[in-house]
C-alpha cells in the first residue's frame, strides 16, 4: 500500500473502528504508549488497545502500517497468550469486526468436530441431500481452517471467511487448487444461503469440498490433540 493511502486509510478507518469498540463500551486507546500494556511486547505498538471489565484487546490494523512479518506477528500472539484476559486480533477493511460478536463469549468448537461434520456431510451426500452435505462441510472447513490458525499462531483465526481464506494462502497454507476451489464454494455457499439460484451443480461441489476437507484433515492431523 503506497505510503500516501496507507496514511489515509489510517486516519479515516482507524477512528471509525475505535468508534465501533466505544459504542459497544470499551475504553478505546488509539496508538497507545508501552506503559498501556502490562508486558514486555519489545517495542510493538498495537494501532489500538480496546479494554473491558477484564478483557484486553490488542488490534492491529492490516494495512494501516508497513506490514509486520508474519514471524512477528507468531510471537506477538504467543507472548499475548501467557497473560489471561489479554488477546490479540487482526482487523481487516473487508471485516471491521472479528467474525464472532466485539465482545468473545464463545470459543472455536473442538478440533475433531471438524472430522464429525465432514462425516456427517459424507453421509447426507449418500443420501442425496446434496445441499445440506454442502453446507455442513463448509462449517467443518470454517472450523478446520480456523482451528489451524490458532493452533500456528496465526492472527487470523477471528476474520471473516474470505480474508481466511486469502491469509492462509498468502501464507502458504493452503495450496493453490485448494485455494481456487474455496473461493468457488464460497461463491457457492453464499449463494445458497442468501436466496440465490445457484450458478454450480451442487452435488459435484459437495463432493469436491469433502476431498478438499479430506486432504487438509490428513495434512494437519498432528494438530488434533484431545483437548483441540
């Protein structure tokens, strides 16, 4: 991003998501000092510290600075994760919010329900529920890819599906055929839950969309430990 849009994209979507956080009641420091934040974070600056009752936000907005590497975004999140009530999100134009409500009240479902839903979907699909196999596997993708983001502490586990998507394969987490063909179920998906006539046959892209589920549960098998 060229510096002269990156400085406008900070001064105009920066105070609108401080304003966001503010309406839903929290204390909003913008660019705060180091002293704000209760732990070494060697140097980094968070674009804003949004805080509640005991819950602690570090957001950082994409796009607004010069990129931080992905490594040091890995041990950000880490360094956040040792002290209780604090957490770290990455906040994307396209999503000013993370995925679930400003406030988290409920967390990621359990690593193998991911399995259980693409199971389930298998399943429907053999009966001929075509669409609902469909759907189900989307949410156990969600729930795979999501899982996977937090369990590589990457900052990405709370944006909205597309910049997922678009994350885990900018970092080379998804390949490109699985990556292409998310994006044509997401298309898909959204279609279908929106009212929309669909512009694919269903059935083939239920079945597409349980080999992909297939080939990522079996890539990031290692990560299903019991208490995932």
């Amino acid at each position: 991003m060229p510096a002269t849009i990156s400085r406008q994209f900070e001064a105009d979507f920066i105070p609108e998501l401080a304003s966001r956080y503010i309406q839903q009641g929290y204390k909003v420091r913008v660019g705060p000092p180091a002293t704000a934040v209760p732990f070494d974070l060697r140097g980094y600056r968070p674009d804003l510290l949004a805080e509640k009752e005991d819950e602690h936000l570090l957001i950082e907005v994409k796009g607004a600075q010069a990129p931080i590497p992905i490594e040091r975004l890995q041990e950000l999140i880490l360094t956040v994760r040792q002290h209780p009530g604090w957490r770290f999100l990455l906040v994307t134009p396209d999503r000013p919010e993370p995925v679930q409500h400003l406030r988290r009240t409920t967390e990621l479902l359990p690593w193998a329900s991911a399995r259980a839903r693409a199971q389930r979907a298998q399943h429907l699909l053999a009966t001929g529920d075509s669409e609902s196999a469909f759907l189900l596997a989307w949410a156990a993708l969600e729930t795979l890819l999501r899982r996977h983001a937090e369990a590589q502490a990457l900052p990405f586990d709370q944006l909205a599906d597309l910049s997922l998507l678009r994350q885990l394969y900018s970092f080379g987490h998804l390949s490109i055929p699985h990556y292409d063909f998310a994006l044509e179920a997401l298309t898909l998906r959204d279609e279908l839950t929106h009212g929309f006539q669909p512009t694919q046959p269903i059935e083939p892209a239920a079945n597409q969309l349980l080999a992909l589920l297939n080939d990522l549960l079996q890539e990031w098998a290692a990560e299903a430990s019991p208490a995932a």
